[in-house]
C-alpha cells in the first residue's frame, strides 16, 4: 500500500544551512525537474514539468497522495520517439493546491487532467497511470475517451474494487509470512486503533516486508529514483490517502475510492489502445488485478504484458524490458 515518506529535510535547524545549500546548488536537478508550471484550477493551482517535444504522455502519482518526483527520468527512452513527459502533481500532492474545502477524490484529478489538457493546448494525451494512478486514469479515459490517445496501466489500480486487492494481499502478505509482525499490528487494533492511528502506521511500515511486497529483486531498489528532490513541496499528503481510502484503510476502502467501480459494460464501446504492464511478483498491484482489467475491456483493444522478474517497480528492475514494451505499444499504434 502507501508508503508514507515522512523524512524532511530540516534546514531550518541545521547550523550551517548556508553550507549545506551551497553543497545542493552544487548539483543542481537539470531541467525541468523543479523548475516547471502552474496552472489555475478549481481549488488554487496544480503544476507540471514538461520534457521533450510531442505528444503529453502525462504521469499520473500513486498512492493515493504521492508526487510526482518518483517518475524523474524514468520514461526518457520515448523522448526520441516523439513523446514529451509530462511529470504532473494533481489537487493535493506535491506542488499543487493541498488544502481543499472537501474531500479528495478521483474525479478532482479527472477535472484537473483536463485543465492541464487545455493547458498543454493538445487534442489528446496519452495516460500512464501508476498504482493508484491507474484510477483517475481510466476515469479520465471513460469521461472523455476522444481526449485519450493511449492509455497505459503501469503496475495499475483500476477501480476501489482493485485498491481493497490491493489491501488484502497486503494483509494475506503479513499475516502468511510475517506472523510474528502481524500479531504486532493485530494486537494495536485489540485496542481499537484504527490502522489510519500514528501507532499502527509506525508499526505497519517495515522494510523487510516493503522490500518482498515491492520488489523482486530488492537490490534494485538504489535505482528505482534517477533524482532526488531535496524540496519538502514534494512530499507526500496523508490527507489525501485517509480521504480516499478512509480511517482503517489497511483493512477496508471506505473513503471516496469505496464507490469508484468499473464492470465490462462501461467498456462497451471503449476503443482507447490500452497497455497492462505488471511486475508477475508484486504484491501490491497483483496480476491477479491487472487480469481482472483486461478482461473488462474489448477484445483487441488491450495489450497485457507480465514483467517476470519485477514486483511495483516495472522500470526499475527490467528496465530494458520495460522500454522496449512501452516504446512497441506507442509507436506501433500510431
């Protein structure tokens, strides 16, 4: 599930602030990265940061309340394709609008994808979706489906249905192979802690079972991030997790996802090439979910595509695979 990066950068407190920011400018992220746009929209302002020349393949975070930071450089191979890579934070992550009058939900990042679109001036995007990505995605796809030129599912949720998957194998996960930690987290809940409460969250978190739920091969795990942002505008918002997912979200979907649900006859008519890339060993985003998704659209229309050494992180475990797969799909289609 989410993983809350909670580590800040304290310059505030450090007693030589001014070395350590000579040190940063040192390096500087090339550009965009942190040097991109905003955009009015309904609750303040959203921001991207565009690379490359041709049609917006826009990035859509995970989470749900991720930035989108994680995707620095990971999609430059299309480039050279005639791609441009949008990297985009949506109402409440990153470098957007945080604060909002009402609760976070999908279809906030539906309306904002199109802001952006009209932004970018462009007919239509492609949509790469990661994790939870994949959700405001394929809503997106199904509002305005002649605005969607390829839609990519990226290790992919679909629905809330697929997101409380995403939650069982997690508990499946603990309680099977990490008894001992799952009687920890057992024994919080006795005490009528919600699994959304700082006790259970701190508990909850363990590298030992990030690195099986997410990865193949966990030495990989150094170069998941080509950048690193150094800027605490790019961390992630709890509040948009607990909106979407609710108060006891390692156990039950309740937020706002609880209601966004796909079945096969809202794809009646889809006609959006599709690409299903999943790691065949991840246990967030099983295979198991990316085959319920597949089956939901039109025959021909999707291409699903198991990556047999790769848990969450497609990209950064079979990276040459993962190029090849994405780059065939997009230029073969056009």
């Amino acid at each position: 599930m989410f993983k809350a990066f909670l580590i800040t950068l304290s310059l505030l407190l450090c007693l030589n602030c001014s070395a350590l920011l000579a040190k940063t400018n040192e390096n500087p992220l090339p550009k965009p990265y942190g040097q991109g746009t905003y955009i009015k929209s309904k609750f303040g302002q959203i921001y991207f940061e565009a690379d490359g020349e041709g049609t917006p393949v826009v990035m859509l975070n995970g989470g749900p309340g991720a930035a989108r930071t994680i995707f620095w450089g990971a999609l430059d191979f299309l480039k050279p394709h005639g791609f441009q890579i949008i990297y985009f934070d949506e109402t409440g992550v990153g470098r957007a609008t945080r604060k909002i009058p009402e609760k976070f939900s999908p279809t906030i990042t539906v309306e904002d994808i199109e802001t952006l679109r009209k932004h970018l001036n462009v007919p239509k995007l492609v949509l790469a979706g990661h994790s939870y990505g994949g959700i405001p995605a394929v809503q997106y796809a199904l509002t305005y489906p002649d605005r969607v030129e390829n839609l990519i599912m990226l290790s992919a949720s679909a629905d809330g249905v697929s997101q409380q998957m995403n939650v069982d194998a997690a508990k499946y996960l603990r309680k099977t192979f990490f008894p001992q930690k799952w009687e920890q987290l057992e024994s919080i809940r006795a005490k009528g802690l919600l699994t959304s409460s700082p006790e259970y969250m701190k508990a909850f978190y363990n590298r030992e079972i990030g690195n099986m739920s997410d990865w193949y091969d966990p030495s990989k795990r150094s170069g998941l991030r080509k950048y690193r942002s150094r800027d605490k505008r790019d961390g992630s918002n709890l509040n948009v997790y607990f909106d979407m997912a609710g108060l006891d979200p390692e156990v039950k979907i309740s937020g706002t996802l609880k209601n966004v649900v796909i079945d096969e006859t809202m794809f009646k008519n889809f006609n959006i090439p599709t690409l299903i890339i999943n790691g065949r060993k991840d246990w967030k985003t099983t295979p198991e979910m990316a085959y319920r998704f597949y089956k939901m659209l039109p025959k021909g229309t999707a291409t699903l595509k198991f990556l047999e050494h790769t848990g969450h992180w497609t990209w950064a475990e079979q990276p040459e695979e993962f190029a090849e797969t994405l780059t065939q799909f997009l230029t073969t289609k056009r």
